[in-house]
C-alpha cells in the first residue's frame, strides 16, 4: 500500500466516526461506471463525505474538481488533492482563449467520474442556489454519462463557515435516480429540473 | 451455590461466558428453525425484529468478552467509544445553532475523554464531580461565549443533558471496575458485565410481557407499550436473574435480588426517558432501522445502562461502604 492510499483509508476513518458518512442510494445502485455526481454544496466536507460514502472500490475512478489557485498553494494542500484525491484542477479566473471546463472534458474522456457541486459555491440558506451552466454543457457533450443527483444531509452543523474543527454529528449522502438531457431541452430549463432533483432527494420522507 | 462460590474468579466469569454464549446459541437455533418455517407477514416482521435484537446482543457479548480477556484499560476504552457514538448520536437528534460550536468540541473532545481517563487512572472522588461541577459550569460559559441568545437555555440544557446521559452515565459502567469489594478483588470487570446482562434481561422481559398483555400504556403519547404492570414484570425478572448469579458476586441472594430490581427498573424507566427524547425530536421509528440522519439506534440500546449504572454504582458503594 502506497502512502497516499493509506492517507485515504485513514482520512475515510476519521470522517466516519465523526459523520457517519452513510450513503444511501436510492434510484441507482453503486455502481463501476462513468458518472457525474452532482451535489449541494455547504461546506468543504462535502467532497470527503460523498468519496466516503463511495464503496472503496469506486472512490479512485470518482475525482472531484479543485480550485487550483487554492489548493495548489500550499505543499500539503497540493499533495492531498492530486496524491490522495486525484482531484481535476480548474483557475477560477477565466482567461480569454481558454475552455473552462477543458480539464473535465479531459477527465470525461478519460472514462473518469466527477463530482460536482453545481452551485459554483457555499451555501448555508437550506435551499441550494440556482445552478451554474457547466452542468448542462458537460451534459450535452456527453450525453451517454448518466448524471446522478445527490443530496448531503447535516453537514453544515459539522463544521460550520469558519471553523476548523469538525463536531461529530451524523450526516448522510442520497443519492437519487439517473437523469440524462433530453433531446432539444432548453438550458434552463434543464438546470431547474436538476436542482429540483437533489432539493426532493433532501425532502423528509 | 456453594461449590461455585469456590472457584477461582477466572474459572466463575469463564463458567459465566459459557452460559451466556450457550443461551444466545439456542436462541440463534431456535430463530434459524423459525425461519425455515412459513410464516405470516405479522409473524414475519416479528420474527426480523427479534433476528435484529439477538445480533445487537451477539455482538454485545462478543465485546464484552474481549474487553473481559484484554482487562480493565481495553474495557475502559471500549465503553469511551461506545460513549462517544452515543453522544454523537444524541446530538444529531437535537436542533444546535453555529453558537454552539464550541461547547460541543469541549464536550466531545475534553469532557469526554477527560471523563474517561479519570476512570482509567482511578481519581474516584475527581469522577462524581467531574461533569455536574466543572464540566456544567464550562459549557454554558463556551456557548455564551458563542454571541447567540436565541434560545439559549434550550441549547445549553440539552448539551448538558447529553453529557450528562452519554458521558456520565456511561462512564459509571467501566467505573465499576474501581470498586474494592472485602474478598472480592480483581472482579470489577465482572460486575460490568452482570449489570449489562441484567439490564437486558428486565429490556427484553418487558417487551415480551407489554405484547402479551395488552395493558393500558402508562404514557401513551410517549410509549404505546410502557405499562406499569410489564415494567414491573420486567425488573423482577432482572432481580430473579441477578439472583441467579449472585454466585460470582459480592452479594447476598436477597441484597442480589433488591439490587438486580432496582437497577434494572431504573435502567428501563430510562429507556422510556429516551423514548420521550426522540418523540420531541420527531422520530417516531428507530431502532435498528436506519433513519435520515444515518443514525442505527445504538443511543436505544445503552441508554438502560446509561441510566442503570450510576443507581447501581452509588447504590452498592453505599450500601457496602467501599
């Protein structure tokens, strides 16, 4: 076992007796094909959560996107993200002559799955904020790779914005049926349809 | 009893862990002959149900005796975990606000583990007041310090109250393995284990005899099968069992008797407690079954002995003046 493999087990560990980390698959069984997964997003736990709840087995193929400005900063922030991670690096600022979702498109014909957190950033209002595009368009350029809803329970009460510390409290991932982009479906139109699927997965019951 | 009061300890808690293992055996080969059965869907769900209890206990008493075999400091650290999920669990239940953040850290991460080592080092005086002294009057101070006034004393009480259950109460178990009983020398670990098994006989009678008698619940918007009459049923069984063993312990048949009652009865008035806790927190079905939040009803299963132990403890200390 490598160094960074047993970083993994490790951190899966820690975050299980802290969380739980129970993943709850309804509508789509664990499975070993190429998938996005797509998740409200409250708090930097939320990636560590979904990998957890991933069986062990699909946590290396599953990557999720880093903001590279931030987490290649620092030695240790670098070397967990692409050592432990394998996390898909992405520069927030936009530059003219470049795609910014070409190191996902890579990733995705890579045969990769993603995480994604469609929101772009943090929310802790309850209800997640209206999605970002690169959703749909990662959707309409692969269109045979089944997108996954997911919803992340609790996890705010965990570490809220601005702590450091994690205060054990059980969370739990669910995640829901498949969904695809229909044929000639309007951008969005298809956005909404897609927060609403990860809002009724967070719905009690 | 007499010729088993003779045998060495090891021999008397290696006899016990026999019995023990040979009861829960019949117990799977009956359920496994069950099932080979037809059965209707009610007789089904009951017959899952009680396939669900008997591996909790399986597993119950295949840690218990490891912890038995390793000593008194794996004992210790096994119930600080056990102690920990179960807090971990009872905080889920409860709404805390951002303010709280810190008190909690200071619960599960000082209190806690603080609580324990006091046990493991045998500080005994320091571990009564550990948590209702020091322990109370700093976790209200850390949630002041939060700057949130909404509902505060709601927050702060149920903060206390968890520690109270999931530490104190808990911690009052391995605590056992302190006392010094005249002749008794090196059993605590075996006490640990005889008030457990108790507990969960008076658990499991009571269940039994509110399904079969159909009384009129006691409380019923808190528990449908609580009654007066089972639960009654339920600590004299515990007493009879307790009597039963008193053979490897300090006491007396009748002293076994009054205290197997007692502690017991206490332990499944606080199972209703809990019952009542969850219904505030709106959770109407539990155990076992996984709910929203993940959690899989172990704060059911030990909230008896949360209860239980420190009535025992103090009961016994006072009683035989150690």
């Amino acid at each position: 076992m490598t160094l960074p493999e047993a970083a993994g087990l490790a951190l899966a560990f820690v975050a299980r007796l802290i969380t739980g980390a129970q993943g709850h698959w309804k509508g789509s069984p664990p499975k070993a094909e190429q998938r996005i997964y797509f998740a409200n997003h409250q708090s930097h736990f939320d990636w560590v959560l979904i990998w957890c709840a991933l069986p062990r087995d699909l946590r290396s193929a599953t990557r999720p996107i880093a903001a590279r400005d931030y987490w290649t900063s620092g030695a240790f922030k670098h070397w967990l993200t692409r050592e432990v991670f394998n996390a898909v690096y992405v520069s927030r600022t936009r530059s003219e002559d470049e795609d910014p979702l070409e190191p996902l498109v890579h990733a995705l014909k890579n045969g990769d799955s993603l995480v994604i957190f469609p929101e772009g950033t943090r929310s802790n209002k309850g209800e997640p904020q209206p999605f970002k595009s690169g959703l749909y368009h990662l959707a309409e350029q692969f269109p045979n790779v089944p997108l996954i809803p997911a919803w992340i329970d609790n996890v705010q009460r965990v570490m809220p914005k601005g702590e450091v510390v994690p205060v054990p409290i059980l969370c739990s991932v669910t995640f829901g049926a498949p969904m695809r982009l229909d044929a000639a479906e309007d951008k969005r139109v298809f956005l909404e349809r897609a927060r609403d699927a990860v809002i009724a997965l967070g719905a009690p019951g | 009893m007499g010729a088993l009061r003779e045998l060495s300890v090891t021999q008397q808690v290696g006899l016990l862990f026999v019995i023990v293992f040979g009861v829960l055996l019949l117990a799977s080969l009956i359920a496994f002959a069950r099932s080979l059965r037809e059965l209707t869907p009610e007789q089904k769900e009951r017959h899952e149900r009680f396939v669900r209890d008997l591996r909790a206990v399986w597993i119950g008493a295949v840690l218990f005796w490891l912890a038995w075999a390793s000593g008194a400091f794996v004992a210790t650290l096994l119930f600080a975990l056990i102690s920990f999920l179960a807090l971990r669990e009872f905080i889920t239940l409860m709404h805390t606000r951002r303010g709280d953040h810190r008190a909690l850290l200071a619960a599960f991460f000082v209190v806690l583990p603080l609580q324990y080592l006091i046990v493991g080092t045998r500080h005994f005086d320091l571990f009564t007041v550990m948590i209702p002294v020091y322990a109370f009057i700093a976790l209200p101070i850390l949630g002041a310090l939060g700057n949130d006034p909404t509902r505060f004393l709601e927050r702060t009480a149920k903060i206390q109250w968890g520690t109270m259950v999931c530490v104190y109460g808990m911690s009052h178990a391995p605590a056992l393995l302190l006392l010094d009983f005249k002749g008794y020398e090196g059993r605590g670990a075996f006490l640990v284990l005889y008030l457990v098994v108790i507990v969960a006989c008076a658990q499991i009678v009571q269940e039994a005899a509110s399904r079969r008698l159909r009384r009129r619940p006691v409380a019923r918007a808190i528990s449908r099968s609580f009654s007066w009459r089972s639960w009654f049923i339920g600590a004299v069984a515990a007493g009879v069992v307790s009597l039963l063993m008193s053979w490897a312990t300090p006491f007396k048949p009748g002293q076994a008797l009054a205290i197997g009652f007692v502690a017991s009865g206490c332990g499944t008035l606080g199972d209703l407690v809990m019952k009542a806790l969850k219904r505030d927190a709106g959770v109407r079905h539990w155990g076992g079954r996984a709910s929203v939040t993940g959690a899989v009803g172990l704060l059911d299963r030990v909230a008896p002995i949360c209860f239980a132990a420190p009535v025992f403890f103090h009961s016994v200390r006072w009683y035989f003046g150690v």
